[in-house]
C-alpha cells in the first residue's frame, strides 16, 4: 500500500491517464475503474473515490470521455464512462510527457 | 442494499442536494460503494469493518463538489437557489441574477458579485472578505454575523439589507443607498458613506467614531447608543434622527439644523449644540 504522501500525491497526479488506459479497452463505470487500479497495481495503489470521481468529471468537462446510464434491472443503474477521441489523443500525449520525464528524473535522480 | 451506507451519503452531501449534477453523482456513489461494501464482506471483513473501509475509501468530497460545482454560466438567472455550504472562492459572479438566493455558510471569499441583482438573498455564515459588491442590487439581504472585511458595496442598493455584528473593517460603501439598512452593533469607525443615501438606517449599538456625516440632511436615521466620539455632524439638517442612548458628547454639531425633538434627546446627552439653528 502506497502510504506515503509524497507518492501517493505524485501518483495522483496521473489519475486521469490511468483511467484514460482503462478505458481504452472499453466502457466501465466508477467502482470497476478503482478495482482494476487497485488489481493493477498488485494492490499497492487504491484511488479514493473522491479522487477517481473528480477526475471523471473534469474530463467529462473537457469532452476526453462521455458518461451514459447503463440498463441494469438489478439493483442500482451504473454510470458507465466511454472514452473520446480526443481522451485517447490526451491519454498518448500524457504518456509520452511521461515517458519524456521520467528518461529526465532517471538521468537526475 | 445497505441503509447505514446510504445514510451516510445523504449526511455528506446534504448541503448539496439542490443541484441536480450532485443528485446524480451520489446516485452513482451509492451503487459504486453498494458493490465496494459487499465485495469487501465476500473477502471476509464483517459488517462493521467492511463499512468502515467503504467510508474510508471515499477521500475528501469537497474534492468531487469542486470539480463539479456550479460554473458561474449557470447561475445567471437562477431563482431561489440555495449556494449553502459550498466553496466559491474567488468566483465570478458579476451582473448574475439571483433572488432568494442563499448563500449560507459558504466560501466566497475574494468573490466579484459586481452589478449583480442578489434581491433578498442570504449570507449568513458566509466568508467574504475582500468581495466586490460594487453597484449591486441586495433588497433584504442578510449578512449577519459575517467577515466583509475589505468588502467593496460602492453604489450598491442596500435597501432594507442587515449587516447585524459584522466585520466591516475597511468595508466601502460610498453612494450606497442604505435606506433602511441595519449596521447594527458593527465597527465603523472612519469608514466614508460619501455620496450616500442614510435615510432610516440603522446604527443601534454601532461604532461610529471618527466617521464624517458633512452636510448632509439625515431623514429618520437611527443612532441609537451608538458612539460617536469625533464624529462630524457640521451643517447636517437633522429631521427625526433618534439619539437615545448614544455617546454624543464628543460628537461635532457646528452648524448644524434640527428639529425640536432630535434637539432634546442631543441636549440630554449633554451634546455641544452652540451654533445648532432649531426648526
């Protein structure tokens, strides 16, 4: 479990692009978005709620994804949360300012 | 379907329930946190500490409000709107409309409400140091109890609006109309009311040393036990002013024309009325 602050901030600081790959191989709604970053992270990394929410919804916002009811009949309808055009072209952009930082951190650190 | 978990979302989000993006966002909450809290009971936690994990995994609501919280687009011509609780600051809201507005106990500090219509809205609780309330239009609002330090009300209408035991602290008000306002039991020492309209407002319990009321003819107006120490009043035409109780003695009334009964009340609190014209 990532407990420390500095970490933990810095990572939060990649939410959006995190859940950008999640949904690049399809539709999910909330709750399944932060199990499978839990899973993905061999259960180091939990998104709060509040966090993965926020994210969803500023991207929303910025018309990177769009969000849609699902049609269960049992128990409560889910919100399901699909990727854009324009997300996936975010989602490359962010990795590769990733990927340019971290070659950086790498040389500095 | 857990009760106590939808409970909980009510509580926190009930300042926030009039806006309908809020409903909806606790209605994906609830089902999200529903699947968490059974998932975490099939892992084997019981009751109590699956729910407290559920709860724990939620982080800071406020977070969810801001990103999602009213954009100033969609205040302009809303009616009746409660802004109760939420953090604005520094927002703008200039030339918005809103009546019945409340905008109890929330965060509005540094916010531009400029030529704006707040018609008997409310701010109680609310912050809003350094706001700009330039040329507003506030019929019946409450400011009760609040910080407006360094608040701008320049020309603004503040007809029949109270500012009960606020912080006024550098507050302006120069051509404001205060007809009827209530700046009661409020600091105003050295503040300007140039240019303003002072006819039956009222100072009850209010500090007003030091503040220049030249030439001016003051109708109604109420200074009831308010102070007065240094507080020019030279060439005022005073028509039924009350001045019961307040500490006139060190007030200056050269020049100034008064109707008998004002004359009375200043002459029993031992005011220097030499060079006063009774009418």
């Amino acid at each position: 479990m990532v407990d420390n602050k500095v970490s933990s901030d810095l990572l939060r600081g990649h939410s959006d692009t995190m859940i950008l790959k999640l949904l690049m191989s399809g539709d999910k709604y909330g709750y399944e978005i932060s199990k499978l970053i839990h899973s993905n992270s061999n259960n180091e990394y939990e998104l709060k709620e509040s966090t993965m929410f926020s994210s969803l919804k500023r991207m929303e916002n910025d018309e990177n994804v769009t969000s849609y009811w699902g049609d269960e009949t049992q128990g409560g309808r889910r919100k399901y949360y699909r990727i854009n055009e324009k997300g996936k072209r975010t989602y490359f952009e962010n990795k590769e300012n990733w990927e340019y930082a971290k070659r950086i951190l790498d040389q500095l650190l | 379907m857990n009760e106590k978990l939808l409970k909980y979302l009510d509580g926190i989000f009930s300042p926030y329930e009039d806006l309908h993006t809020v409903k909806e966002l606790k209605e994906e909450l609830n089902v999200d946190l529903q699947e968490k809290l059974s998932d975490f009971k099939i892992q084997g936690y019981d009751d109590e500490t699956a729910y407290r994990m559920t709860i724990d995994s939620i982080g800071d609501i406020s977070e969810i409000i801001e990103s999602i919280s009213v954009k100033t687009r969609e205040l302009h011509q809303m009616v009746s709107q409660d802004f109760s609780n939420i953090n604005l600051q520094n927002s703008d809201f200039k030339g918005v409309k809103v009546h019945d507005g409340k905008f109890n106990g929330s965060a509005l500090k540094e916010s531009d409400f400029s030529n704006s219509d707040l018609s008997n809205s409310s701010f109680k609780g609310t912050d809003l140091q350094n706001s700009d309330f330039k040329k507003v239009t506030l019929h019946d609002g409450f400011f009760n109890g609040r910080a407006l330090k360094g608040s701008d009300f320049s020309g603004s209408d503040l007809t029949n609006t109270s500012f009960k035991g606020c912080d006024l602290t550098n507050v302006r008000f120069e051509g404001a109309n205060l007809t009827r306002t209530k700046l009661t039991s409020v600091g105003l020492k050295n503040i300007s009311f140039k240019n303003c309209v002072l006819d039956y407002t009222d100072f009850t319990y209010s500090d007003l040393s030091g503040v220049c009321f030249d030439n001016r003819t003051l109708i109604g107006t109420i200074f009831k036990g308010t102070g007065l120490s240094g507080t020019s009043f030279k060439n005022v035409v005073f028509r039924n002013v009350y001045f019961k109780s307040a500490n006139v003695k060190k007030a200056i009334f050269d020049g100034a024309t008064m109707d008998k009964l004002t004359y009375a009340v200043l002459k029993g609190g031992k005011a220097n009325l030499t060079n006063v014209t009774v009418i």
